[in-house]
C-alpha cells in the first residue's frame, strides 16, 4: 500500500507535467492542444487541492493539534495558486502567449516552493502522527481519481 508522502507527491510529479506539457504547446503557439492540457491540469490540480484542504489538513490538524501553522499558510498558497489559474484560464482564452506565459512561470515558482513544503514536512508529519495513515491514503486516491 502506498503511503500518504509516496501518493501525494506522485500527483504533485503528475500535475507538473501536464503543465509544462501545456506551457510548451502555448510557447509553440498550438492553442488547441494547449487548452486540451490546461484543462487536464487544472482539473488535476483542483482535485489535489481540495483533498488537502477537505481530507488531509484537517487529519494534520486533529493529529498535531497546529491548527494555525502550516496548514494555515498552505491554504492561503492554494488561494494563490487558484487566483493566478483563474488568470492563466483568461489568458489562454485570449490566447495572450506573453501574459500566459509570464504567469505560468509565477505559478511555476509558487507550486514548487509549495509542494517542497508538503514534501519535505507536511506529508511526512502526517503519516508519522495519524493512527490509520494507510486507509487515509486510500482516502485521498479516492477523491483525487474518481472512477
Ligand atoms: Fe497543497
Ligand atoms: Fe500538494
């Protein structure tokens, strides 16, 4: 079974692509497979975020007993991160390549930074201090990959 670190960080691994897949088709200047990619992206990173914010912070939290730490500063990053897709979702519309690019290079520094942050401690604290970390895992596939 995989574990809380192992999962979430595949689908961090999995979003990065798809975006620099859909960064590269803008740079190209090939608008439909670009939207085609952003969609996936963005579908993938809402998912993401929303099984940290409904499933796994609130599991960190109730663990810890820090309820305004980290997870406190992830979910204003995942508001940014939203703000700037709304964004790129407008640019891409406009097919604006410069603004979309420009942004998606902010997007690409925040999600990094982020996402070392969960790797690195959130993730790792949270399977060391759940009692059931393997169903919770489980949990969080579930909501990300609904069949
Ligand atoms: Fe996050
Ligand atoms: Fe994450």
């Amino acid at each position: 079974m995989t574990s809380i670190p192992e999962y979430m960080t595949e689908k961090h691994r999995e979003c990065d692509d798809i975006f620099t897949e859909a960064e590269s088709s803008v740079s190209a200047g090939n608008w439909e497979l670009a939207q085609k990619q952003w969609r996936e992206f963005s579908e993938e990173l809402a998912l993401h975020l929303e099984a940290e914010e409904s499933i796994l912070f609130p599991q960190f939290e109730q663990a810890t007993g820090m309820t305004s730490g980290p997870t406190y500063v992830m979910r204003g990053e995942h508001e940014q991160m939203r703000a700037l897709v709304a964004d790129l979702d407008k640019a891409l519309a406009s097919e604006d390549k410069t603004q979309f690019l420009g942004l998606s290079e902010t997007l690409m520094v925040l999600m990094q930074q982020h996402n070392m942050k969960e790797e690195m401690m959130l993730y790792p604290m949270t399977q060391q201090s759940i009692p059931d970390a393997e169903n919770l895992a489980g949990v969080l596939k579930a909501h990300c990959e609904p069949s």
